[in-house]
C-alpha cells in the first residue's frame, strides 16, 4: 500500500499512478477520522477545488467520504483558489478546510491541502498524525451523492466570492487606484485565480485584460508557476500594449508574479521588499517582518534601516504565518513567490498582494521598477540564484549525513561566518551572503539557493557547493 505523505504543501502525487481514487478515498477517510478524534465534527468542512484534470471528481470522492463519517461538507461549486478555502475557514470560524490542488507542480500532479482553525496551514505535528491514521485505514465508509446533497450532509456553495472579494476591497485605498486608473495584463496560467482579482481591478475602476484564462489541464505546456521562464508571452505582452504592470498567479491562485511596465520581470524577493517597504513607508503600518532561510536578506536590512527586525523561519509557510502571528509582523513571505500581509488571511494571498501592488504604482505614481532602482540606490543589490537538482532516493541517503556534518564542510570563496542546520543547511559568509541546501518537500528535488551581491558571486558558491555534493574534498574544521 503506498504512503501517503504530506510535504510542505500538503499531499501531491502523479495522477493515475498514486493520485487515483482508492488513494484520494482513503486520504479522505484518514481526514475524516482525525476530525473525528479531534472533536470537531460540529462544523462542516470547506472544501474547494483548482482546475487541474480530477481536481472536481476529487473534491466530490472527498466530500462523499467525510459525509459517510457523519461530517458535514459545504464544497465550492466552481474551481476556486486556496486562498479562498483559506477565507472561508477563518471567516466562517470553521476547523477545517480542503483544497484538491498541486499548487505549482506540473500538469501530471495533483493534490491535497489540508486547512485548519483560523485559515491556517495545517502544521507539520497534524500533517504527521494524519499520515499515520491514513496507513491505519482498513474501512472506508462513503455516503451515496444523492442522499448526501438531499440530507444537508453535503451543501454546494455557488456564490462563495462575494466576502473574499469584499473583505480585500474594504481594505484597498480604491480612490487612488481609481485616480491613477492603471492598465493591468494579468495572467492566471490557466489557474483557479482569474476571478476575484479582475473583479477587485474592475471595481477600482483599472482597465484590465486577460491572457490564459480559459481551462486548460495541461496549463499550456508550461509549468503554472508565475516565474522568468514562464511569464515570457505576459511580459511581452506588457511591454507592447504599454501597460502599467503584469499580474500573474500559479495554478491554484497563491502565488504571485509581477512584470514592470517595461516587461522586466519582478522576482519574488523583490516583491517582497517592495511590499514590506511600501507598507511601513506609505501606508504607515509599524511591525517587523517574517521571511524563510530561502529567501533574501535585503528584507534584513531594510528592516533594521527603518527600526524593525526580520525574523527567518523555516521552508513551509505554516512557519511563516506562525511567526507573523506571534510577533504581529506586518509581511511574510518566501522566494517561491507565496506571500501574505497582516490582516486578511493566514497562508499565501495572492489576490491580496496584487491588488496591494496595483495600489502601490497609484499612491506613488512611479513603475515598479523605478520604485526598486529607489531602494538599490538606498539598500545595495541583491542577487540570487537558484539551482534545482533531481534525485534518486539512494542519492538523498547518502547525501543527508554528509550535508549534517559540521566537521567537514565545503570550499567555498568566502568566509563562512556560520552554519544552520535548522531545514536544510545553510551557509552564512561574512560579507552577508549565503547559501542554503535543502531537499524540496513536494518534489523529488534537490534545491540550492545563494545570494549575494552579484549573480556571478552568486553563482560561484553554487558551484563550489556542487564540488562537494559531487565528492570533492571538503574543509576540515
């Protein structure tokens, strides 16, 4: 029997070989009895689903199995985006929530994420628990679709925007928005995304079109991830109709892409400067700022130049959004493009941060890009580079104690100042760069990040990084 297992960003797998329906059943049924060992079966679960192939066959085997458990379900009746469940669980004060997604992952994956009190990514100790329920399950007990929709079990929701969308808008400066008028092109990657952000922009009063929105399971080829590579079509697309900006969002509507009026592409950690920055500068929000060990450490310094502090958490957004409650940071957010800003929900919000961001261009009246050339001039550059290696479970096992080991570490070109072992390994050097090594948590990945002043020197500590991994001699220390 296969293992189901949940990563960082809950459980994902290839359909037809482990996302298939006696799987996506028993998962179900493992959810089912968590909540009832919990003692939380007083209220239903939301549950939604992206577009993906299976994604809404998949919502309802979910919804079938918990009802068969005596669980009430109330399922969007329409593709949604994660960061709607989200909503819906904390607005609706519900204990869980489910979206049928893999997020980013390619067409050949879907998944499921588990959402608990308060719209909160279910933590790693749940997520433990819950697997080893699921590798306990011997019965699965489903309820028939016509009884469970006749009874009230299951209720389907079909005009589940309206709060999400409302909630966002009363907290935009919408007459700036509307005074500035912006052009927007966004691109949702064929994704869940599409509709509550063109209806936030058009409510503002922007002019705003749409590429890539219709439906597509294979997400046109390309990986539905809002990144240089695949936003090549929204960035010329920007620069030739002259638009003000680009907007665009991963599969299931929680990651961000931004593309400068100029069709630059905007990285993720500039996003994330930019947003922390332009909060605590114009809009007056006083808080530190939360970030993972992947994700760059100009939030650092810009933090400290304006008299607050940034706090490094590990890889998995149920560690950011932990953290931001707990010191009431006013940002938090990571190198992947997933983000969220005090106030709204507690996981990635995309449709919050865009909209965010279309106000930031209308309260400035400067492009994206000329507000980043601002804070390099005041900051200093920042330049990071990532390099994804794919791995054979025997590799991984070799791989790991060496990785551990304190007593032996690579050559590198700089000093290493310290090393973390917290998730993954990183590497501190005294000039402020770094280097982190981790094994990715929802892919069969290797993932190396550095960063450092330059994307040469950058470059250079992968390298020297990949020396090691490949069995060249380490520094004993």
């Amino acid at each position: 029997m296969d293992k189901i297992s949940f990563g960082t960003g809950g459980w994902r797998a290839v359909i037809g070989v482990d996302f298939i329906k006696s799987n996506i059943e028993r998962t179900a049924q493992g959810i089912a009895e968590l909540i009832i060992s919990k003692g939380k079966t007083e209220l239903p679960v939301a549950i939604g689903h992206d577009r993906r192939f299976l994604s809404e066959d998949a919502m309802k085997w979910v919804s079938l199995v918990l009802a068969g458990n005596g669980i009430k379900v109330e399922y969007i009746d329409r593709s949604s985006p994660t960061p709607l469940i989200m909503f819906r669980v904390l607005d609706g004060g519900l204990h869980y929530g489910i979206e049928i997604t893999a997020s980013h992952n390619p067409a050949a994956y879907n998944g499921i994420k588990l959402i608990v009190d308060e719209g909160r990514d279910a933590p790693v100790e749940l997520t433990n628990e819950l697997e080893n329920i699921i590798a306990n399950v011997t019965d699965i007990r489903r309820m028939d679709e016509n009884d469970a929709l006749g009874t009230g079990m299951i209720t389907p929701i079909k005009n589940p925007f309206n709060g999400f969308i409302d909630s966002i808008l009363s907290r935009l400066d919408v007459d700036k928005i509307k005074t500035r008028g912006p052009r927007v092109l966004f691109d949702p990657m064929h994704g869940s995304g599409t509709y509550p952000l063109t209806t936030i922009l058009s409510t503002s009063r922007c002019t705003i079109d749409v590429i890539n929105y219709n439906r597509d399971v294979l997400f046109g080829g390309e990986l539905p991830a809002p990144t240089k590579d695949t936003l090549v079509n929204l960035a010329n697309g920007v620069k030739v109709g002259k638009y003000d900006m680009g907007i665009a969002f991963d599969g299931d509507g929680d990651r961000l892409g931004i593309i400068d009026s100029d069709g630059t592409y905007i990285t993720a950690n500039q996003i994330l400067v930019l947003m922390y920055y332009y909060l605590h500068e114009y809009r007056g929000w006083k808080g530190p700022v939360v970030r993972n060990l992947a994700t760059t450490h100009m939030l650092d310094k810009v933090a400290e130049a304006i008299g607050e502090k940034c706090y490094e958490v590990p890889v998995g957004f149920k560690y950011i959004s932990s953290k931001m409650a707990e010191v009431d940071a006013v940002l938090g957010g990571e190198s992947s493009g997933g983000m969220t800003v005090r106030g709204h929900i507690n996981g990635k919000d995309s449709v919050y941060a865009a909209s965010l961001f279309v106000e930031m261009i209308s309260a400035t009246g400067k492009s994206v890009g000329k507000l980043w050339r601002d804070l390099e001039k005041r900051f200093g550059r920042y330049e990071m580079v990532e390099s994804n290696v794919k791995f054979a479970p025997e590799f991984k096992e070799e791989l790991v104690p060496r990785l551990s080991d304190e007593s032996a570490l690579p050559h590198f070109s700089k000093t290493i100042d310290r090393v973390s072992f917290e998730d993954g390994t990183k590497y501190y050097f005294g000039d402020g760069s770094f280097l982190i090594c981790r094994f990715s948590g929802t892919e069969p990945l290797l993932r190396i990040f550095a960063e450092s002043s330059d994307a040469a020197s950058a470059r250079r500590l992968i390298d020297e990084m990949n020396d090691y991994i490949y069995n060249k001699e380490p520094i004993n220390v």
